[in-house]
C-alpha cells in the first residue's frame, strides 16, 4: 500500500514521516526544506505500507519544481492513500488543499498536526471535522509522539464514509462544469471528471492534455467568456469559492479562545519590525560567526590537549614496534588523521550545524528573508536566497538543492554559483580559522570573510546585469517562533555530519598513510617538484602545497588536514608564515567545488555551466592568491 | 425615500410590464397575495404620487420615477441573490426569501459595495439580468479598493479582486496562498530597501513582495474619509 505524506509547506510532513517511519529526513521550521521525496517501509499488522514524503505544496497547480514534484508522484503513483498533513493552529489553508484531493478522488486522511499549539489557542472538534468532511481525521503531535499510531490505523483501516465533501462553486462555475463534462467518458481521463474539469478550468496545463482538443478549445473559449463577463479569471472565483467554504467549515470546527499576546508573540513581532528586527538580525548573524569561532575554538584547544596526553606514548609505541620507515609512515598516517577530524570536523562543523538547527527550528530564518528581500534583490536575487546560503555555510551539497525553492532556473544559477564561489562551507570556514585564523590572528581570518562578502556582492551584481531579468518576487510564510526541539536539532546534526565520519574519514586515513610513506621514502618532492614555479613563485608556498590543493579537490577539509600531514604537525605556525596561510586560506575560500558539490551542479543544472562555474572558481582562487601574495607581503 | 410597500408594489408591477403590456390589478394582488381591493387601493395612491401612469380597466405602467424606484430596488434583489449564492453558499430557494427581505433594509453604499466585491455580476443565480447602476463601472471598480502594496503598515481591509490581466503564475500562486475575493488582510510591517510586505491572512502571516502585493486590491475598513486620504497619497506614489 503507497501512502503520501500531502500538505502546505512547514507543516510538518518530514517530521511526522520521521516519527511514522522511524527514517531520518531532515525537518526545519521554515517553508521549502523538503526538496524531493524522501520513501520509506513500514509494516503494520503484516501489510507493507510505503510512505512518500513530499515537497509542500499550496495547490495542486504544480507552480514551483517542488510542487510539480509533489504532484508527479501523486499522479503517477496514484498512493492508496493521501495522508493531508495540516497544522492545526491554521487549518483554513490545509483545507483547501484537502478539497482539492478529494475532488480528484484520492483517499484522504487528515493530519492536524501542531494539536499541542492548537490546543492552547482553540479547540478544535477533530470529530466534527471528520463528520464534515467524510475523512478520517486525527491529531497529532508529531515532535512526540502523540496521535501518529491512530493515524497509521486510520491509513490502513480503509475508507469511512461513502461520500466526501463537495465543495459547491458559483452558479456560473457550476454549469460550466457540467457543460464541458458532458459526454467526456471519465476512464480517458485518469481523474474523477469533475475535479479534472475544474483544474482544467483552473488553466492547470499538466490536466489539459487529458481532455481531448475539442474540450481544451471548449475551455479556452468558456474561461474568455468568463473573463469577459466578471472581469476577473475564472480561477480566482474557484479560488475565492474554496477558500469561503474552507472558512465556514474552519468556524464550524473552532472554538476560539480569546488570547492575549504572549512574550513569545511581542518577541516574534519585534524581529520583524525593521527597526527592531534588523538589529536583532545583525547580533544573531554576529553571534553564529563568534560561537563557531570561539566555541569551535575552545572545543579544538581542548580535545587536541587531551588526544596529546592520551594517544601521543601509543602512537611513538606503534611505529617502534613496527618499526623503520613503515612503522612511522603508517603510526603518522593514523594519528594525524586522527588529529585532522578532532581538530576540524568537530569543533567547527559540528557547532555550526547545531547552531543552524537551532536557527532552522526555531522558525527565525524566514524572518530574516523577509527583512533582506529588499537588499538582496539588488544583487538580482531573492530573499529567499539567504536559507541556501546559509545551508550552505554548513555544506554547499544541500545548499545547491535548496535552490530549488526558487522558481526560475536563471536565479537557480546565480544562486548556486555565488553559493559555490563566495559562501564558504564550513569545511571552508574550518580550514579558514584553522589556519590563518588560528596561527596569523582572527583579523586574518576577518579580512578574508569580508573579501568573500564582496565577492558576493560584485558577482551578484554582474551576474545579475549579464542576465537581465528582474528577479522574481517574495512570498512566502513566516511562522510563529518556538523553541527548538534539542532532539530534532541534535538528529538534524548527526545525519548532517555522518558523512564527515563515513565517508571523509576512510579517505583521510588512506590518503594520510599513502602521504606518509611517500614523504617517508623521498617520493613526494619529485612529484611536486615541476609545480614549484607555480606554487612558489606565483603564490609564495612551499611546493608541497600542490598535494592539499589536490585533496582540496575532493574534500575541503582535506586540505588542510593534508597540511598536517605534509608538515608533520598540526602547529603549522612552526611552517608557515601568518601571510602564507593567508594566501593559502584565500585561496581555499573560493577555489573549485569539491566533488560532491561538483556532481549534485551536474546533476542540476548540467555539464556547460557547471563547467563554466568550476573554470571561473579556479581562475578566481589563483588570481586573488596571486594579487594577495605580493600585496601582503608590501603591507 | 419609499416605503417598504410602494417599493414591494413597484416591484411587482416592474415584474408584470416586463413584455411591454400594462400591469392588471387582479395580476397584481394575485402576484403580492392579497385583496384585489387594496390592490386597486394602492395602485391609485401610487398613481397620485407620481410613480404610475393608471387608466381603469388598462391597468398601470411605471412612470420615470416608478422605474428609477424599481429598477434599484430589483437591482438590489438580484444582487443580493448573487451574493446570498455565490458567497455565503445559499441555496437558491432561501436566497430569493432572504433578498426579498433584505432588498429594502441594505444602503445604497452595501449595494455598491456588494456589487464591487462580487466584481459587477451581470445575472442573477437564475440568469436573469441584474440592472445595472447609473454610476460608471470604471470608476467605481477602481475607487474604493487600492492595492496591498500601497498600504501603510497597521492598515487592514477585505480583499475585492485581484488584477488578473498579466501574470496568471503569480496569480495562482496568491490564490494558492490564500488571498482571494472577500477575505481579511492586514499589513503588520513593511521592509526596507523595497522589500516585502510583512502581511497577515487568516491565522498566517505572509512575507510578500510588493509586485506580488500590487496584484491585490483591496478595500479598506476604515471610514471613507480617511481611506480617500490615504488613496491621495496614494496616488502620488505612483
């Protein structure tokens, strides 16, 4: 049995796939952060039932790419089952979508998700409402727990009324309906014939092919006719039809308590109003920049303390025993990357995305995006800009597949590649302030944030100019603030950093130990040798420095840990120079996508402007490392 | 202003002269249920006050003045139907009732308003014609009602229409989010730099750019006179 999870963005469908199928999907307080649908098993009382989680959807007009996601499946896998998730403090909304589900014959079961904000708020008559409508109807709470086994019951035990609501339209709606029903057989059509004869008169195009021509032009003439006659399209009344019934059965359900506004609220007003938000704005983006660097800092300082004290006697002990070159190679090898991730991966990345969980959950984020629309539609983007960028502080992965939530596929790009070239990773960020930020001073590390700043601002700009259209507009919801859930956000960092561990670490160890035994038996200075002129004359490094900017490749992290391992130790002041590591971090900062990220451009957006991104990055990189290297050295 | 009964009898008659021919006394009292002698009572008063034109056994036309009455007052009744249909979901039977009812009790500025917000319906739910008003359309369609985006912030209203000529994605979009014919909207704040339009619809609040924000027009709740001040100012924005 095929079950999807339906429902208006951040309503929270991920979490409630979570808790229903025990499988992580990454959930956040703001509208959008589902992307593509995420399927998982479940069986219940011997039956298989699959769950789809799906994008957020308003209408079933497939507007955005996340929507016509959602939509494909619904009308390709035709799940037995549609579980419309709404959240209960606002159910107007959900209910319009519901309607729209029925109409088109799916099996509804409604989720009032949120019931423990709702309850504080209203009551809310779920019997009622299920009567009503002639769905099952439950609340949940999906953070935890609660309501989620009824609703699996209700998915499974079958249909409980024969007839669902109908949702009258005006009179003229009416009989157009009926005109251009008649004599359409229903089986050509896949749908029950009138909710597929509404969303073609809704002008949705994915219902249109459908109908057979002479009922498209039938259309086209009779929504004409209509404008003519209201002076306003025929989807605004079905629209405006759906919305008033969803209204009258919304107060037939509620009963409303008078509220007073709560701290909570006057908080959550304050970080709108421009006056009061904008600085509030400033301090939390200020205090996410010094948690990762002092916090992060501090974890560093303390774990590798410990490590030294604990591993440093085994490690000297192992490659004595093994002994010669091969024994120093392979304890190095091990150490080191030991030491690489205690230094990178979990101070700094790991206090970021706890940090962006918090922000994520706590519904702040959409509010920022409405107070810098404005500002950053002047580098030819949208607000809505800023949740990829700042995902893309953590890794530019997810971040290149948040872009979806942008309509058009020009802002995608632009998006994507400043995003790529000027949003450091926290891989970046980490080899940022681990290098010169730790060992040449955090102004270093200051200077360089502020120069990818302006980076993203000249190449908005001139992106935004070489493409010339005006980028499309803002709308989206913002939602109540509320407090994090410590489980969500530490799930949402585990899932996040798994890849660290997985994937990097394996890399890291036999990459280290191959280095090792390179450098170990003098193989190594041939290979960098011919890149000497390059990396020395042009940048003002050492030519070994090749090897991290290869491993850069592959992961960005590596780089630095690669550093280490060239110079056999994590002090690379005793290497370096402060205005090396600066060269060194700069060029980090902007150089190539790593291989994930270069493969999920590929995969969105294709081969020529994924190339023509990475060609420009690497150029980049190497020309403010050149220009730097003699700059810095004047000054 | 008529009385409740010259206007029900106006009506009627407005009804029975609709082929052209006079309207008989017997038609009229058998039409309004009542006595064919309070019926030719009634016609004869109406006669002397000028609304009627009434020659015995020929039986009565609207004069000028009695069609000017009639026409607003069917005017008023088949509006009302359409609304009592199309908005509050009436069956047809109830709303001719209730329009009989209320036809004489709504103002003229209810009636236009009613007639704004269902965007100036030409027929009834029965697909008779509703008469239409002396004002000009153009007008009047545009005057009370000013886009979201040029609201200031703390202001509130009940959105008329959206302007469907350009851009059906963004239209459907706004639908899709809520903002249709006869709903409630506030502005809460408005950003700088040009940017969107903090904005609260139903229990949501929606950040909402302003080219998407000019698409919305909406009336204010306010009194007139300040809304025509602010639509002054307005107007000097643009």
């Amino acid at each position: 049995m095929d079950v999807a999870l339906v429902g208006n963005p951040n309503v929270g469908k991920s979490i409630l796939f979570s808790r229903i199928t025990g499988i992580g999907a990454i959930s956040s307080n703001y509208p959008g952060t589902t992307v593509e649908f995420e399927e998982a098993r479940v069986v219940r009382g011997g039956e298989i039932l699959t769950f789809y989680d799906l994008p957020g959807t308003y209408s079933l007009a497939g507007g955005s790419e996340d929507e016509i996601v959602a939509w494909k499946l619904l009308s390709e896998k035709r799940p037995d089952c549609v579980v419309a998730v709404a959240d209960a403090t606002r159910i107007e909304q959900s209910l319009v979508l519901v309607f729209q589900l029925i109409e088109l014959g799916y099996r509804v079961v409604l989720a009032l998700n949120f019931m423990d904000v709702a309850r504080k708020r209203f009551n809310v008559d779920t019997r009622r409402l299920s009567a009503i409508l002639g769905i099952p109807v439950v609340g949940t709470v999906a953070l935890t727990g609660e309501g989620i086994d009824e609703l699996v019951d209700a998915v499974v035990s079958g249909p409980i009324a024969r007839f669902s609501y109908v949702v009258r339209y005006d009179s003229h709606i009416e009989s157009i309906v009926a005109e251009l029903s008649s004599g359409v057989e229903e089986e050509n059509v896949g749908f029950p014939l009138r909710g597929a004869v509404l969303k073609l008169l809704e002008g949705n195009e994915l219902f249109a092919t459908r109908f057979s021509e002479v009922v498209q032009r039938k259309t086209v003439d009779v929504r004409s006719i209509f404008r003519e006659r209201h002076l306003e399209d025929i989807e605004v009344h079905i629209g405006r039809d759906r919305y008033g019934e969803a209204g009258k059965v919304a107060s037939e359900v509620i009963g409303k308590l008078d509220r007073l506004p709560t701290t909570a609220d006057r908080i959550s007003d304050l970080t709108l109003r421009p006056r009061t938000g904008i600085p509030i704005m400033l301090a939390v983006l200020l205090g996410v920049f010094l948690s990762v660097v002092y916090v992060g800092g501090a974890i560093e300082t303390g774990l590798l303390s410990v490590y030294h004290s604990v591993f440093d006697g085994p490690f000297d002990a192992l490659a004595s025993l093994i002994g010669g070159q091969t024994g120093v190679a392979l304890s190095e090898g091990i150490d080191l990357s030991l030491q690489a991730i205690l230094s990178i991966v979990i101070p700094y990345i790991l206090v970021f995305y706890v940090i962006l969980g918090i922000l994520e959950d706590s519904g702040y984020l959409p509010r920022v995006v409405a107070l810098l629309d404005g500002v950053m539609h002047k580098i030819g983007l949208h607000g809505r800009a800023i949740i990829p960028m700042m995902v893309g502080i953590g890794c530019n992965v997810p971040a290149i597949l948040a872009t979806r939530v942008i309509e058009s596929k020009r802002e995608r790009l632009i998006l994507a590649t400043l995003t790529v070239v000027a949003v450091p990773c926290s891989a970046q960020v980490a080899v940022i302030l681990g290098t010169v930020g730790r060992f040449g001073g955090i102004w270093y590390a200051v200077v360089i944030f502020l120069i990818l700043l302006s980076i993203l601002l000249i190449l908005g700009r001139l992106l935004h100019k070489a493409m010339k259209l005006e980028p499309s507009s803002l709308a989206i919801e913002i939602p109540e603030l509320s407090v994090p859930h410590p489980r969500n956000v530490l799930f949402k960092t585990y899932v996040r950093i798994k890849d660290f561990f997985i994937i990097a670490f394996p890399l890291l160890l036999v990459g280290s130990i191959v280095l090792e035994f390179l450098a170990q038996y003098g193989i190594l200075d041939a290979i960098v040798g011919p890149f000497a002129p390059f990396t020395e004359g042009f940048l003002g490094l050492p030519a070994v420095i090749i090897v991290a900017l290869v491993f850069g490749i592959l992961r960005k992290e590596m780089s630095m840990q690669m550093l280490v391992l060239l110079f056999g130790t994590a002090e690379l002041s005793l290497v370096l120079t402060a205005d090396q590591l600066f060269v060194f971090a700069l060029v980090m900062a902007t150089y190539v996508p790593c291989i994930a990220a270069f493969t999920v451009m590929l995969k969105e957006f294709g081969l020529k402007d994924t190339l023509k991104v990475t060609a420009g990055s690497i150029a980049l990189a190497f020309s403010l490392g050149g220009i730097a290297h003699p700059i810095i050295s004047v000054v | 202003m008529s009385g409740e009964s010259t206007e029900e009898y106006l009506e009627c008659i407005f009804d029975l002269t609709k082929e052209g021919l006079p309207a008989k006394t017997n038609d009229i009292a058998a039409r309004l249920n009542i006595s064919a002698g309070s019926a030719s009572e009634m016609v004869q008063k109406l006669s002397r006050e000028g609304y009627l034109d009434y020659e015995r056994y020929a039986g009565a036309v609207l004069t000028e003045r009695g069609k000017a009455v009639a026409t607003k007052i069917k005017r008023k009744h088949r509006l009302l139907e359409s609304f009592l249909v199309n908005i509050l979901g009436m069956n047809k039977k109830e709303s001719h009732q209730e329009a009989c009812r209320l036809e004489h009790a709504v103002s003229d500025e209810s009636e236009k308003r009613i007639c704004q917000m269902m965007n100036n319906p030409e027929l009834c739910p029965d697909g008779d014609p509703i008469p239409v008003c002396e004002e000009d359309c153009a007008s009047c369609a545009s005057e009370p009602s000013i886009e979201l985006s040029k609201m200031g912030s703390g202001d509130e209203g009940m959105i008329t229409h959206l302007k469907c000529d350009e851009e059906p994605q963004k239209i459907r979009k706004l639908i899709s989010m809520g903002f249709v014919p006869g709903r409630e909207v506030s502005v809460e704040e408005r950003t700088p730099a040009k940017g969107p339009l903090v904005v609260r619809i139903g229990d949501t609040r929606i950040a909402l750019g302003r080219d998407y924000a000019s698409l919305v027009h909406v009336s204010s709740s306010r009194s007139d006179e300040t809304f025509r001040r602010r639509r002054r100012k307005g107007r000097g924005h643009t």
